[in-house]
C-alpha cells in the first residue's frame, strides 16, 4: 500500500480529521455550555475549510508529505509514531488549540472552544 494511503488510514489522522471537522455537525451553546447537533450548511463548510488556519495546517501535511516521499523501508509501527506527531502538530496544535483557542479562527471551531 502506498505510503498517503497508508498515512489516511492512520488511526491518529481518523481522529483528528472527525474532530476537525465535527464543527459542521455540532455546534456550542454558551449559555447551556453544551454541544447540539446541528443541519450540515455547505456554505459554512466551505468558508470554515478555506479559512487560513485549516490552509496553514493542510501546507504543513502536504509539505511533510512531499518533504518525506517514499518510506517503505520504515516499519509501520514507526509510521504511525511519525504520523501522530504529524496530526497533533497539524491538526491539534495548528489549527485548533493555537488559532480556534487562542485566536478564535476560524471562528466555527473558536465558538466551541468557548463553551
């Protein structure tokens, strides 16, 4: 299996990926401080995955990707050690606790951040 395929199918990168965008789906009620399921808007989902931390944290996905090419000699094990630092750093530390909880962009993800 090629390495991208092997990589999407990462456990980490379902994680992150349903996580990220779990904000199309639900959405935060301050007053209640709870989360309510709401109807998929594409519009809004277009706006949320063009905004520029989502664009920030998938150059730096590509560009890991371009930058490490062909890995068949690593042990799939140690893949999947590279792949979660990869979505953590991307995912978790890029896109949302460092721009949605800290600079409230994209501010879908930003209003949940702060129920």
């Amino acid at each position: 299996m090629a390495t991208v395929a092997k990589f999407f199918l990462d456990p980490t990168c379902a994680f992150a990926l349903s996580t990220l965008l779990s904000v199309l789906f639900v959405k935060g009620e301050l007053a209640t401080k709870t989360l309510v399921f709401k109807k998929f808007d594409p519009e809004e989902a277009i706006e949320y995955l063009t905004d520029t931390p989502i664009l920030v944290g998938v150059g730096v996905v590509v560009l890991t990707l371009a930058m490490v090419g062909q890995c068949e000699k690593v042990a799939r094990a140690n893949q999947m050690r590279a792949s979660w630092f990869l979505w953590n750093a991307a995912v978790f530390h890029i896109m949302m606790d460092g721009c949605s909880g800290g600079l409230n962009r994209p501010a879908l993800m930003g209003a949940n951040y702060r129920i």
